[in-house]
C-alpha cells in the first residue's frame, strides 16, 4: 500500500516523500482514513510506530480542506498536547516537515524557556499549535493565544501525561476547546484512567491500535547481568571500552544517579551527558544534540526525560538501574532496535532489583536472558535493600499516595534519592516534563512564568 491512495493531498504527498516514507506503518494505514473521516479517535501506539504522522498528515489535510476565516489573525485551528518538550519539539519538526508545501503555519510552546517569544510568534497567527499543557494554560491565561476556534484535538500519549498528573490541567484545557471538534487520542497503554478520560472526551470514537513494539521484539537483544550496585558503574565503564560502543542511552531512576553516573563516566574518559527534568532546555537540547551526532558517547537519561525521544538507530540501552514501573522497560529499550536496525539492551541487576525484575519478565511473558563476566561475580553477602524512593520515604513510606506532593517534587528536584517518576499511579504535582516546577492548583496559573535557567 502507497501513501498515494489515502486520501493526502499532492502538497503532503510530496513532503511525505521528501522524509524518504515508502509506505504508510500500520498505525499510518489505521488513523489516516478514520482522521480524515472527521471521526473521533482512539488509538493505541508508542512512538517508534510512526504515530505522529499518523495523526499529523491527517490532520494538516482536514485544515486544508476546509479554507480558515478569511481576514484577521489565524485562529489556532488544531491543537496537539504532548507531556514532555522533548515530544512536543519533535512533534513540531514533524509538522513543520509535513506542511512545507502548505499554507499553514504551526508553533510549538512549552515551559523551561522564555515565554515572550511565544506570545510574540502567537501574535502573528498560528494554524496548527503544539503545546505542553502547562505552558499552553500560562499562554492563555495570559491572553496570548484563545482557544475557542480549535477544530481538532490531539492528546499524544496520553497515559504519559496522566502519569505525570496532568489531568488537572488538561480538564482546565478542555474547557476552553469548542465543543464541537475532533479529539484524536493516542496512548501506549489504556488504563482504567486512560479509558476514563476516553469515556468523556471522545465521541464515538473509532479505535485503533498496533502491536506494541518491543514486548516481543526479535529486533532487541535483552540480556540481564547480575552486579552488585556497588560495580555497576565499573562494568558498564568496562563494557563500553572493550565493545567499543560509541552511542549509549543509559537510564538511571534519578536524577541525581544521572548527574552522578555521567560525571563518573567522564572520570572513567568517557564523554557522556545527563539529560532530565531539572536540566534547563538549553542544556537538554544540547546534549541530545551532541548525543545524535557523536559529539558524546553515553547519554544518561531519567524515563521522563527519554520519553519520546526518537533516536534513530541506536545500537546500546543500558538499564543501570531497572524502572520502578514495568512499562517503562518497555518504552526503555523501544529506544533501540527502531527501523531495519538492530540493538542491544542491557540490564544491569542488583540485588535490590530482583523483584523489579520479576514484574518486568511478567509483562514481557518471557526471561530476560542472564549473561555473566567474570569478576563481576555477586556477593552473596550483601543484603537487599528496598529502593530508595525519596518523595514516598519524606512521605512516610507509604506506596501510592498520590496527594499534595507537589511540595515534595520541588523538594526531590534538588534531592539525592528523588524519583522522577514512582509507583503512584497518578499524583496531582507538575512534572518537569513541563518546564519549571510549579506549585500544583489554578494559582499556578496567575504566576509569571518563569525565566528560563541558564542553559
Ligand atoms: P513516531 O512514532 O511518530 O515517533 O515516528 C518514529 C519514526 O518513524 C520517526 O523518525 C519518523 O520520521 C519515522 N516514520 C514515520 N512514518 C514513517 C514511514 N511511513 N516510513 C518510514 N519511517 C517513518
């Protein structure tokens, strides 16, 4: 199947062709037809599955379709949320690529950088906007942008942003859409809170969905290498020199293991960077930047902060600490093996770890295959301690407790042992996925936004 017969105008069809797209992916040939139906969509797909254009070539042909208010300034006419700024840069290159040939203008906001640009770019009219909930709701209450004439919502991974306790500030989003529109929503997984959510923002939806990548992916090789926590940084150092591996995403739970994992790499005369939510984005930018073109080795990354990044061909994932959350594995090594390519994913397992183990090999119905070096032998005498959690620990250790921690992830930001992200399932506090750290509730909304930090 071509991308000739969907229904895609020559203007798209000729972008599309530019990016080197053959064929439509699986998700591609599902929502294209359903999107351009104008129906109501849900969708189940990852990144990697070529979800964006699924969504956005779609989308760009329905606002072409239909010729925008003659006079005055455009009204933003599709709207897409996305969790993180990584995401949403991605998503806005996309659309950008995929419009070149059409008279739309697209804008992509998010928090962590200046807001006067924004409001300025806004000013001149924008089609097609891309927004991080809650720089979007500042831009709004600010008066920068209006709402009231968007034709088509998109939440991308929406389960993400759940997790992340958007909830809050995508109802607040909600209120401000038209009521008659179109809502596409895309998610990796459908929890009871994602059907929820469903449930009351979509009509009727059409619902589509590819097989999850990964879970049994012949693409990826997965290894485990039982360590004790204590050498982990030293294997990892010695695996990286002696296969000679030149690009390595490495995950650490925190982000201070990050910070400290990169700085130790470096020690070890390996160039590496950490990316995570309290990086400024010039800072994250720059080493994804320097990451994808060789500029540095080893790229250590918290799952927020990795979420959506589309790395092409990545031959190494290592989990030097293993996520809390089972899924995550998942969305971890889905960074390797992407396309005809590849890739290796490694885990590196200590004591503490066993059980995080256990409930990933029970989503991924399969063992993870054990791989040993010798000298790297564990030691049986060192006891297993439970997995520091530093906002459930200042919390009184209680597993799950989703309220008022938005104290506690300012809090953890500077914190040694701060999760990024922990078991609960939903927590009302404001990611960092989404710029600065904001005290969660609608007053958050009449603060100035805040001035980028010094990247
Ligand atoms: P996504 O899941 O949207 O993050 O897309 C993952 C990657 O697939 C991106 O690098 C896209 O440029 C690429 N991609 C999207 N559609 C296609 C296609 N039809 N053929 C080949 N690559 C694609």
């Amino acid at each position: 199947m071509s991308f000739d017969s969907l229904g895609l105008n020559a203007d798209i069809l000729r972008a599309v062709e530019e990016q080197g797209y053959r064929e439509p992916t699986p998700i591609q040939r599902q929502a294209i037809p359903v999107v351009l139906s104008g129906r109501d969509l849900m969708a189940s797909a990852q990144t990697g599955t070529g979800k964006t254009a699924g969504f956005t070539l779609p989308l760009l042909q329905r606002l072409v379709n239909k010729q925008p208010h003659a006079g005055g300034r455009r009204p933003v006419r599709a709207l897409i949320l996305t969790p993180t700024r990584e995401l949403a840069a991605q998503i806005g290159e996309n659309v950008r690529d995929y419009s070149k040939y059409l008279d739309i203008r697209s804008l992509v906001v998010f928090g962590g950088v200046s807001i006067n640009p924004q409001m300025m770019k806004l000013r001149s009219g924008v089609d097609v906007l891309v927004a991080t909930p809650g720089r979007l709701l500042d831009l709004e209450h600010q008066n920068a942008v209006k709402l009231d004439q968007v034709e088509i919502l998109v939440l991308d991974e929406a389960d993400r942003m759940l997790d992340m306790g958007f909830i809050h500030d995508i109802r607040r989003v909600l209120a401000k859409l038209p009521a008659r529109r179109q809502n596409l929503l895309f998610s990796a997984t459908f929890s009871d809170d994602i059907k929820g959510l469903a449930e009351k923002l979509l009509h009727n939806p059409e619902e589509v969905s590819v097989a999850r990548r990964n879970t049994a992916s012949e693409q990826v090789t997965q290894y485990v290498h039982f360590v004790d926590k204590k050498r982990k940084r030293e294997l990892l150092s010695q695996m990286i020199g002696e296969g000679n591996w030149q690009q390595v995403l490495v995950f650490t739970r925190t982000k201070h293991g990050a910070n400290h994992l990169a700085e130790q790499l470096g020690k070890d005369g390996i160039t590496a960077a950490a990316i995570h939510g309290n990086k400024s984005q010039g800072a994250r930018t720059r080493a994804l930047a320097d990451f994808k073109n060789g500029g540095i080795r080893v790229l250590v990354a918290t799952d927020i902060a990795a979420r959506g990044l589309d790395i092409e061909e990545l031959p190494h994932v290592v989990n030097y600490e293993l996520p809390n959350v089972p899924e995550d594995y998942v969305h971890r090594i889905g960074r390797t093996g992407r396309a005809a390519a590849t890739g290796q994913a490694l885990s590196l397992v200590c004591v503490d770890e066993h059980k995080l183990l256990r409930d990933i090999e029970r989503v991924l119905k399969r063992e993870v295959p054990r791989m040993a070096i010798p000298g790297y032998e564990v030691d049986p005498s060192i006891p297993a301690e439970p997995i520091v959690n530093g906002r459930q620990q200042q919390r009184g250790g209680g597993r799950g407790n989703g309220g008022g921690q938005g104290q506690g992830q300012r809090r953890g930001g500077n914190g040694g042992a701060s999760s990024e992200r922990s078991n609960a399932p939903r927590r009302p506090s404001r990611p960092q996925g989404d710029g600065a750290a904001k005290p969660a509730g609608a007053n958050a909304r009449r603060r100035p936004a805040r001035k980028p930090a010094s990247a």
